[in-house]
C-alpha cells in the first residue's frame, strides 16, 4: 500500500509549545488539562456506581490524567526539531542518485522497534512493532535513533494503525528529503470481550493482529526490489505484497468491526454526561472529538467501560453457585488418599481500577480430590473467574476472591495463579512490552505444605504468551 495523500498542514501543527525531546515536563499536577481530564473521570466513576473516596480509587482520577497525557503526548513534540539537529553529511551520496557502495546511499533500517498507541476508535491501548527504513541521498544521513523518536511522536497521539503508518512516512520523508521512505507497522490490538459475547465465543482471540505499509520514493511501488531487501533486512521475508494490500486498517478495532460490536450497540441508554465527560478528556488530550474518526468514540468507550460497572457480584454468584453445585465437602474429612487436580488456563478479562486500563491473562486453580469424587465442573470455575474478572479490579484481589469463592466448594484446600499482561505496563512511563504478572493465593493444606505447592506449580504451562 502507498503512502495516502496527506495534508501539509497537518504536520505544521507540531507547534510553538512543542515540547523537546528527552525532556520531562515537571509539574504535570498543576496542568489545566490535568485538572480537566481528573474532573472527567471522576464523572465516569460515579457513572460506574463507585466511590470516588473509596481507597485504592481515590487517586484514580489523576493516575489516569497522568497516563493518558504521557500516552498522547506526541501532540505537544515537534518533528521538526528531532531531525534538524541530528543529519549529519556523509560523502559519496549524490543528489538525486542512489548509491550502493559500502552502504553509503543504499538501504539503512531500524527495525523492531517497540511503540504503543491509542486507538482512536476506542481509547485502549494498543501495541506494535515497528520497522522504518530509508535510502539516503543529498550526502546526508539522519541519527538512526531518530527514527525511533519520530515514529514515537506519531504513536503517542489518538491513532489507526495505516494513517500511523503514513504519518511516520510523510514526515521522515519531508525532513530528511531521501530517496524514499518505508514504514512497516505490526499492530497488536486487544480483544477485550463482554460477558455476553463469551457465551456466543468461549475462547476468543486475546489479541487482533494486523499489519500496514507505507512507502515514499523508490518504495511508493511494492512490486520493487527494494521492497525485497526491505523485507529480507526487517526479517518480514515470509510477508507478501498480497498482505501489505489486504489489511482492514479501518475495521480493525473489535469495537466497530466483531460480535463485541454488535452487543454493545444494543445497550441502548448510554449515560450522556459520560459521554461528554469522555468527549472532554479528548478535548484536554489537544484532538477534536467532533473530528470524522472520533464521531461515536466517546460513546463507544462509555458502553465499554460500563461492563465494569459496580454490581453485587456475590449475590449473583452465591445464586448460581448454588444451583450448580451439589453438597460440598467438609474440611475435617481424611484427605490421605486425595491427589491434586487442576484447572488450567482459564481466561479472564479486567480492568485496572488504579489507570482503568485493561489486563487479560488466565488463571490456574489446584485443589485436593479422591479418585472416586466427581471433579468439579470446568464451566462452574470458569464462570466464577469471569465473575470477579468483569470489574474494576487489581489482580491481587481478583487472585484472593477467586480463591476465597472456591474454597468452600472444594474443601477448603486451594492455590490459584493469575498470569496477566497489563496495558498499563506499556502505556506509562515504564512501557515494559512483553512483561507480564503472576499472583498467588493459597488456602488449607496449600498454604502449609510446600510439597503441593511445588508439585501444583510445576504443573503450569511453561509459555505465558497468553497475551499474543
């Protein structure tokens, strides 16, 4: 796919208050926008039924502030200002001409490279790899980290992943005037589900994938030579030119294009004092929420965000528990002849209550059986995880609750891990890609006996890459 027609003007816009590189801003507390998108949010929580004073959510508010202005501040940097100071002229590269001569003028690339952005259909996170390459020319090559940094610059703004793509390009090409330009984005969106579309999908995709081009010069034609080297050097060999010309870039998100869709616009009444509330937060971001792509984004976020409302879970539970299940064992009987079993790998979705942003993973449950009980039904464990999942949680108490909720229904002896990946590790400050948790709880005999425990563990999947 070639570059998309893109307006000048649109990167002139990286204005006088740009902020320099490298630089933290200090006082982010004191910031008008700040206090703005701290007000929004609380508007959402009392919209959520939850208690602004509550303690673990009282600083919410201005965590998310904080995040969220970390996470779009591309709009406040400068392109300009990244790449003028950092060409540097290198003999032996013509003008007009592109060389291959010991690699002055030839292909130079920064490949896999780790970004994170926001989609701008639905405010989540999303993740990428990003490969950016180039053909020097006019005797001047950039800084290699400054293909980084701009492609950081676009990134860090309300984004799709194919006019991110562009965006880098165009830039990189009208700054450093080169030959051409190639950008090639691996985009990693979230696959967050409600509790409605697991019963028609009980084992939906945990991530949506996607891949988009842009080239500028001697890449505009993907059928080129160059776009084989380019290939061959970012390790993408195995991708074709049919893949480049077939991304749904515009239906990508599993808020406007998958059953998760179809469900969440049949809630009818959406609070609309949420909505403009969201509507403020983009305002105080620098974008315009009347703007084509973010038309219907505030209202999508909202119905989103209401699956985490606050409900009285245990009374639902307890009713369902208690259809499901038959008399349970007592703790005081022989447990000599029990072996331990388990429940792997069960999936769940939450959300953060300290950034409200989402964590998905899967939780271990072991627990102590005779050979002639009955093991306890899958379905029953499952639904209890999504349960506890499906609120504004932290993934140490969702761990407890889990544990504390089964507990009686096995026995009382029990150890349940959660293993998450949290979009909050990507999209602060620390953006550790790839990282991921574990939790433990452990009840009766577990909480005793580091034999079981050992052995229980021992039993896990080795892979955590349940977040690909």
């Amino acid at each position: 796919m070639s570059m998309g027609a893109l307006n000048d003007c649109h990167y002139d816009v990286e204005l006088e208050n740009a902020i320099k590189m490298g630089c933290i801003k200090l006082g982010v507390e004191e910031e008008p926008q700040t206090a703005e998108i701290e007000n929004a949010v609380k508007v959402l929580l009392h919209g959520l039924g939850e208690d602004v004073n509550r303690e673990g959510i009282k600083k919410t508010p201005l965590r998310v502030a904080k995040a969220l202005l970390h996470g779009t501040r591309g709009y406040r940097q400068n392109v300009n200002e990244i790449i003028q100071g950092a060409l540097f002229p290198e003999a032996g590269l013509d003008n007009n001409r592109v060389g291959h001569a010991g690699g002055a003028g030839g292909l130079v690339i920064v490949r896999d490279l780790d970004l994170f952005s926001y989609c701008e259909s639905c405010l989540l996170p999303f993740q990428m790899k990003c490969h950016v390459g180039y053909v020097p020319s006019g005797q001047r090559v950039v800084g290699l980290s400054k293909l980084s940094r701009v492609a950081d610059v676009f990134a860090k703004r309300l984004q799709n992943p194919q006019r991110l793509a562009d965006e880098v390009c165009s830039a990189l090409h009208r700054s450093i005037k080169p030959a051409g330009v190639a950008v090639i984005l691996q985009c990693f969106h979230i696959h967050f589900p409600t509790l409605e579309s697991l019963l028609l999908d009980t084992r939906p995709c945990g991530l949506i994938k996607i891949l988009v081009s842009s080239g500028s010069g001697v890449f505009q034609n993907h059928d080129a030579d160059i776009w084989s080297e380019f290939l061959s050097l970012s390790k993408l060999k195995s991708v074709t030119n049919k893949t480049h010309e077939q991304n749904p870039a515009n239906i990508w998100c599993p808020s406007i294009g998958s059953p998760v869709k179809k469900i969440l616009s049949n809630v009818t009444h959406v609070d609309p004092m949420m909505v403009s509330a969201v509507s403020s937060i983009i305002r105080s971001l620098g974008e315009d929420p009347s703007r084509k792509e973010l038309v219907g984004t505030s209202a999508r976020f909202v119905r989103w965000l209401m699956n985490f409302q606050h409900r009285n879970m245990e009374l639902k539970l307890n009713g369902f528990v208690s259809k499901k299940l038959e008399t349970p064992k007592m703790n005081g009987e022989v447990k000599s002849e029990q072996q331990i079993c388990s429940e792997l790998s069960l999936p769940f979705w939450s959300q953060c209550e300290h950034h409200l942003l989402p964590f998905h993973g899967v939780v271990h449950i072991g627990y102590f059986s005779a050979e002639e009980e009955s093991r306890i039904e899958k379905s029953l464990l499952q639904s209890i995880v999504h349960f506890y999942g499906f609120k504004l949680q932290v993934q140490e108490r969702l761990t407890r609750q889990i544990a504390e909720t089964i507990a009686p229904l096995l026995g009382g002896d029990i150890m349940v891990v959660a293993e998450a990946s949290h979009t909050c590790m990507i999209s602060r400050g620390i953006e550790k890609f790839g990282s991921s948790t574990a939790t433990v709880a452990v009840l009766g005999r577990f909480a005793t006996d580091a034999g079981a425990r050992a052995s229980f563990l021992d039993s896990l999947p080795r892979s955590n890459d349940f977040y690909r």
